[in-house]
C-alpha cells in the first residue's frame, strides 16, 4: 500500500500531459478522493451505499464491510440518495482527508433531517475510532460508529441504531482478527487486479504515524487463507494481486511447526498461477530481506518494483522519526536490491518539513533521491497528528511557507528523475497488462509494466482488458510512457522467451 502518512499529498493523473509535479505509482488515488460501491442486489429490502477514503487497505476494508452486510441480505446503492444506509469509511491519516470527511458527514446529515429522517449514517474505520467523541456527542452528526476491528458487529449495531434511535459504538481494537474467513465484495475494481490483505495493524510505532493507535497491534492472517482467496480470484480470472498490510515485510505466522515469513508466502503464492502477476505494499526497509529479493528474482510473475518509504535523507532526522534505519542503511539495500534484481525499479514516500529539519538536513534528503533516482516517489509536507509520539514529544516548528517551498524542491527534482527513468525505457519493449482503455481515447489502451509504468498505446483489434501485450516504448512524459502495440502473449510465454534469467 501507497502509506499515506499524517502529511499531505500531491496525487496525479498518470496519463497527463505536462510534467507531473508528482511521479507515483501509476495506479495511486488520493486520501480525500472517495472511492464508491458499484450496485448489487440484495434480499432484506435495505440498501447500504459505501464511501471510502484512504489507503488500499481501507478499500479492501470497504470490501469486507460490502461482503458482511450482503451476507445479511443488504442491497449495495450506487449513490446515496437510493441508500437506506450512507457508511463513510475514512481516514485519519492526513488532515486533509479529514476535513473532507467532515464534510460529507455535514452535508449526508442536513439532507437527512430535511427529506429522509430514516437514513442511517456510519462512520468506518480510522476517524471514527479517533473522533468517536466529537462525532457522536459534540457534533452530532452520526448513528453509528464502528472501528476497523469491528466491522463484524456491523448488522447488529445498524439494528440496535434503528430500533432504538440511539447511537451504536464498537470501536474495540483486537489482537486476533484479521477477518481471514471472509471473502470480500470487490466492488472497486476494474476485473483484473485486485488488493489481498495479509495483515492487520502496526507495531513500528513511527513518530509520525497515526496507525498503530486507530488500527491496534500487528496481527498475520493465516497462509491457507490467503492462498484460497488468491486462488479464487485466479479462477475468476484476475491477472494481479497486490498482497496489503502495514508492513508487508514483518508478516510471519507459525505453520506446522515452522515459520512462514513474508518471502515463503510470496514464493507460494507466485505457484498459483503463471499468469498472475504479483505485487505488495508497503514495505518497511528494516525488514526487506536478502530472501525476499531472491524471490523478486526468481519467481518471474513477482513483479520487479518496491515500494520503499525511505521518508527522509538525514540520519538524525530518521531517528527523530524513530524509522530504526539510517540512511547508510537504507543506500546499502538499494544496491543489494539493484545487485541481486537487475532493474528492479522503486518508489517511495518522502516528508518534508518534520519537526525540527533544517536546511542541511532537507539537503540530505535531496542527495538521497539523486543517488537513489527513484521512479515514482509520494511527496507530502508534514502536517502533525494528534496522539503520534511526534505529537507529544516535538515540536512542529518548521514555518509552512518553509515546508512548502522544501515540498516544491522535492518535486521538481523528483519529475527529473521520472522522466529520466522514463526516456531510459524509450526504444525499448515491455509487456503490459491492459487494464482498460485510456482516460482520452477509447481507441486507446492503458497498462502497467512488470515495473510499475503506466503505458499508453493505440488499440489493435482483438486486444481486451486483462491481456498481456509486447508495446514497444516510442515516448514518453515523466508520467507515462507512449508506445505502439507488438504483439499479444502470456507471461509464461514471455518467461519462456527469455529462459532462466528472465526470473
């Protein structure tokens, strides 16, 4: 997952034309941007309409919510004026994404007590664990509350709402649930990738994160779980999975009497099928290990591209952010990885103004990106968040016109380095998974790379979404690469092609 920390955000659309301020990974939306449910039929006469804000793990955590309540026979709503129920699963991550949020909430609530006094609204997730209080007491403006931990009470709580017209709370956090048994409603997607949550909450404890307090402990979910669900969505015909948690890197669970670790889980699940593509988020770079570049290596349909948050270039910075890495730390695995997987390519998180930085420290951070030269970075100026150890502990002293102009500087370099990791991909071939037709043309087809370029090109006949194809890279911006169609193939094709050292 894309981590979307206490900070704000420049979010792009991976098909613009000008140089993007911002080079992410392709398929990124923003915190405060909702992510809303496709219809879906349903046996109790009531329909739930679901908006999502956040990370992928919240919408992957939209999903479970739509799979509980189907199985209690709610109709999913396409827009919340059909809706018996409007649930807002949020986040509290970025201030932003609050205030928007907030928002909604405001403008759900004065439609309700105008034309439909019998609307149930719902908070989910993060926020409503953090502003419980405000929301319910203060500000009146919901009917329930429900914590990320605790989405199965979701029926009763919606039952105890509306027969008593008093508010229901669950925001318990757990240590156990990982919601393992359930199969989610994907109703956020576009039938050829998909998210797969393979743990829950956190135990980093960054300074500047607000997640180990609204999402709990970390806790793996079990491996035969997850390889079923992978399983199931092969046989539905997706063609990539990207496996979710926190910190990817620490999963470990205990099976017959041996530990399976995050690189035997991405190894097994790689056996599942050729022609899945396989990818994970976030990776925490005091956990990425040696095993898990090997199986970058050697399994080819594990997809040649991490997402690496180094977050600052300054050592003492990092420890201020209690990261437990330095950045020597952090080069040394950038050329371990590059040594072990040729051309792997990385993207990463980088926060600007923390508390404290000066100007030789955000220096280190821009000598960081020129030795690294990221392909896609998330950049973000520091906003602080309450109840973070940088909260308590810090104070948030750089002035905000610093902060933005050390943001600004970050950007432009980054839009360098994207463009200039796109021209070196000029000329030559890639196969793409076509996820759909461009956003400008309906003549047209986009995808991704192995390493995790969108690729626009002119449709051939007989080409369809969820298809591999050979584009050959013609051009490019510092946010998509423009190419022309080769020929149609399979991954296993391409493996075979290219023999051993293609893993």
């Amino acid at each position: 997952m894309q981590p979307i920390a206490d900070l704000d955000v420049l979010d792009l659309d991976p098909e613009a034309d000008a140089p993007a301020p911002v080079s992410s990974a392709p398929d990124a939306r923003g915190a405060d941007q909702p992510r809303v449910v496709a219809p879906r039929a349903g046996t109790n006469g009531r329909s739930v309409f679901i908006e999502t804000y956040g990370c992928q793990m919240n919408v992957a955590d939209s999903e479970l919510v739509a799979s509980i309540l189907g199985g209690e026979g709610y109709a999913l709503a396409e827009r919340e004026e059909d809706a018996d129920v409007v649930l807002i699963n949020t986040c509290a991550i970025r201030e932003k994404a609050e205030d928007r949020v907030r928002g909604r909430l405001t403008h759900i609530r004065a439609r309700k007590e105008k034309s439909q006094p019998g609307l149930q609204i719902g908070v989910l997730g993060c926020m409503a664990e953090r502003l419980r209080s405000k929301l319910l007491e203060q500000e009146r403006l919901v009917d329930l509350v429900v914590g990320p931990d605790a989405y199965r009470d979701l029926p009763r709580l919606l039952a105890e709402s509306r027969d008593t017209g008093q508010a229901a709370v669950n925001v318990q956090l757990s240590r156990e649930e990982t919601y393992a048994d359930l199969a989610p409603v994907r109703y956020d997607t576009n039938g050829v990738s998909a998210f797969v949550s393979i743990m829950r909450g956190c135990d980093n404890m960054c300074a500047f994160c607000v997640v180990p307090f609204t999402r709990g402990r970390e806790r793996s979910r079990p491996v035969t779980s997850i390889l079923s669900e992978v399983g199931q969505l092969v046989d539905a015909g997706y063609k990539e999975v990207t496996v979710l948690g926190q910190n990817v890197n620490s999963y470990r669970v205990e099976q017959d009497g041996s530990a399976v670790d995050f690189a035997e889980l991405l190894y097994r699940i790689s056996l599942l099928s050729p022609e899945l593509r396989i990818r994970y988020s976030t990776s925490h770079p005091k956990d990425c290990s040696d095993a898990l570049l090997h199986v970058h290596r050697e399994r080819p349909t594990v997809c040649d591209f991490i997402h690496l948050p180094v977050q600052h270039g300054n050592s003492d910075v990092l420890k201020r952010m209690r990261r437990t890495y330095t950045r020597e730390h952090y080069l040394d695995l950038v050329e371990r990885a590059r040594s072990i997987v040729p051309g792997i390519a990385f993207s990463t998180d980088l926060i600007a103004g923390f508390c404290g930085e000066t100007d030789a420290e955000h220096a280190d951070t821009l000598s960081l990106m020129r030795e690294v030269q990221y392909d896609h970075a998330f950049m973000f100026a520091y906003s602080e968040r309450p109840d973070t150890y940088a909260a308590r502990k810090y104070s948030d002293d750089v002035p905000e016109a610093v902060k933005k102009a050390r943001l600004t500087e970050i950007i432009t370099l980054q839009t360098e380095h994207s463009l200039a990791s796109n021209r070196r991909r000029v000329g030559t071939e890639q196969v793409v998974l076509v996820e759909g037709t461009s956003k400008r043309s309906d003549d047209q087809l986009r995808g991704r790379t192995d390493t995790n370029h969108m690729v626009v090109f002119d449709r051939p006949a007989g080409l369809n979404k969820g298809d591999y194809a050979v584009v050959r890279v013609d051009d490019c911006t510092s946010a998509t690469l423009l190419g022309s169609f080769v020929r149609a193939t399979t991954l296993e094709a391409e493996s075979a092609r290219l023999g051993p050292e293609a893993a």
